[in-house]
C-alpha cells in the first residue's frame, strides 16, 4: 500500500491494513486488493465492517485455503469483511449486482494491483430492475407487517427501523438512476431530496427517519406504515416506468 494510500485512511486502521496488504500480496492468486464501503465516506467507527475486494487470478479451493490466515486475523482485528472475485467474473457479476458494483466504482482505493473496476459496465436497465425489485420486496414485506401487526406497535416500529435505511438506499439510487441531485449518502438527507424531487410525504419520511435514529419517541406506528406504504407506491411506478434514455443504448 503507498504511503498517500494508506495516510488517506483512519488512522487505526492503517497499520492493520498495511499488513494485511504485506501477508495477502505475496500469494500468486491475487491480483488486486481494493477497499470499498463505509470506511471511504467517513462513516467508520471501530464497530464498522472494513470491506474489501479481493480480485483472484486463480479461485480454486486450494488458493482459497492459503488466505485463511491473514483474512481470520484481519476479521478479528478490524471487521474485515472480504468480497473475492475471480477476475473473469467482474463484468458477470456487474450484470447481477449492478447497485453493489456502482458504489464500489464510485468509492473505492486499491491498496494493491490493478484497478478492475474501470473495465465495469453497469447496464442502467440492470439498476431498474434491481432498484424495482428491492422497492417491491420493501411494500411486500410492509404489507404484510401492517395486515399481520397493525396493533403490536412495538413489531410493527422495529420493523421500520430496519426498513429505513434500505429505503434510502434504494431512493438514493434512483435518483442517481434518473439524474436527480442528491449531494448527501446520509439516510435523512436523502429523504430530504426524495421528498422534494417526488412530492412524497416529508413529515413521514422524517419520521422513518427519526424512528431509525431513536430520536422520535412519539409516533404511531400504523399510521406511518400507512404512510411509508403509499409513497412506496409512488417510487415502485416511477422505478417501473423509467425507460433508458435512447443516448444510453
């Protein structure tokens, strides 16, 4: 790992990283290391996952087995959570995790080899889909929360917690998809923006928000599924009637 490369990083996890950089470069079977996630937009707290990209020349059982050592080791230092890819796979895989592979192009470092992910082409009718099914599964699940729990407030808001965060995930993502701005990757900035691109509900995105946060105590649960479930509506149509502009083809 260079010296800028490495400086650029939370300072307890560069040491940690620098070796396990030192261990993994000395195996034949790797040809590129690159962090990617949460530690390259200022999110890491020492609870994170440190995630990481390893690209293999060779992925056979036996190569595998030799990276045992210093991925346990890096697991157990620093959350490591590693994502290795044959090399021949990175366009196939783009094909199926075109969200995933966005946001590792848009932040990642090598720390070591070559930099793959200039060779991806993410396929803007792949993100559709992937963007309309994840939106659908959330009104899915939501309806049969709010069919099966709409007086067990307690299920009911912690299943709002969790679904806030992949909400914003995927509003964030469209709106990239589309050419809407949104300059933040914060859960209730991107609410923000979605509210006021789409005209969905502001106080009930805040509220999502806020329950994900634990900063709002007073909210009724039923009501707001009620609310999240019908701006879901809106965002699954325009994720459903999207058409990639003509220029894109």
């Amino acid at each position: 790992m260079s010296l800028t490369a490495r400086q650029s990083l939370p300072a307890s996890l560069q040491q940690p990283l620098q070796q396990l950089v030192s261990a993994l470069e000395t195996h034949s079977s790797i040809e590129s290391l690159i962090l990617y996630g949460g530690v390259l937009r200022g999110r890491y707290q020492p609870s994170s996952d440190v995630n990481l990209l390893i690209v293999l020349k060779d992925s056979s059982p036996a190569a595998l087995c030799k990276l045992e050592i210093p991925l346990t080791e890096a697991r157990r230092n620093i959350r490591l959570t590693p994502m290795l890819l044959d090399s021949s796979e990175i366009a196939r895989v783009a094909d199926v995790f075109p969200v995933k592979m966005l946001d590792i192009q848009r932040h990642h470092l090598v720390l070591h080899g070559l930099d793959r992910l200039s060779e991806i082409r993410v396929e803007p009718e792949h993100v559709r889909l992937h963007l309309e099914q994840g939106l659908r599964n959330l009104q899915l699940r939501l309806r049969a929360r709010l069919a099966g729990q709409a007086h067990d407030g307690l299920s009911l808001r912690k299943h709002l917690q969790t679904l806030a965060r992949p909400l914003a995930i995927h509003l964030l993502e469209l709106m990239n998809l589309v050419g809407l701005e949104c300059t933040a990757d914060k859960t209730l900035a991107i609410f923000e923006a979605a509210a006021r691109h789409w005209n969905l509900s502001a106080t009930a995105l805040q509220q999502l928000g806020g329950i994900r946060e634990e900063t709002l105590v007073e909210v009724e649960p039923a009501q707001l599924a009620g609310e999240v479930l019908e701006l879901l509506r809106v965002v699954v149509a325009l994720a459903d009637a999207w058409e990639v502009p003509a220029c894109s083809t």
